[in-house]
C-alpha cells in the first residue's frame, strides 16, 4: 500500500466526536439531542423536542470516549421550535466543560494531521 493509500484509510478510520445531550421535559420524561458548537459560555442541541426560552434544565453530556457523564444546568436562550435550542450555561466555570472542549481540540487537530 502506498503512503497517499495509507493516508486515506487513516482518515476513513478516524470517527467524529459525537456528544448525546439528555434532558427532560416538563412531565420528567427523557428527552435526546445532539450537542453542537459546544463552548465554555454555552451549548447548541439539535432536537426536534426543545424547551421554552428562560427555561433553566440540567443537561447530561454523554459520548462514547468519555470517562463519565458531564452533568450541566442551563438556560434556554433560543429555541427552533423542531430543530434545536441554544442553552447557556450557569456555571461558565465547569472543570468539566473545560476538559471536553480540550478533548475535542485534540480530535479536531488529529483529523487535521492525518
């Protein structure tokens, strides 16, 4: 196998990072999304079951390379009724947080190099 044939079986190997955002709804029921444009002042999830704006919630973030489940609360502080929902974060000082999006620098500079 060449080295230009090695390098693009590395980079069909490589998976994006894919964080499961799981909330509730009013009456206690479970709700998923897809955590996108994950910051340290706030998150995106793209769900077709958004929440009303002002509204406070307790996100739990889970991916399969994480250790454990990041557990945030959160404002909603825009909503696409079927589509998603932008959620600011009450603690914008979460050690936590700050690692994932360490986490995700890393990822994102590997797939740049291979």
């Amino acid at each position: 196998m060449n080295e230009n044939n090695k390098r693009n079986v590395d980079r069909n190997h490589l998976m994006p990072l894919k964080i499961e955002a799981i909330y509730q709804d009013r009456h206690r029921k479970y709700l998923r999304g897809t955590a996108k444009n994950i910051s340290i002042n706030g998150i995106y999830i793209e769900t077709p079951y958004t929440r009303e704006y002002g509204e406070i919630i307790h996100i739990s973030l889970v991916g399969s390379y994480m250790k454990k489940i990041i557990g945030v609360e959160g404002k909603v502080i825009h909503c696409e009724p079927g589509k998603g929902m932008g959620i600011e974060f009450v603690d914008q000082d979460n050690s936590e947080i700050k690692e994932l999006i360490r986490i995700i620098k890393m990822q994102d500079q590997a797939s740049l190099l291979s």
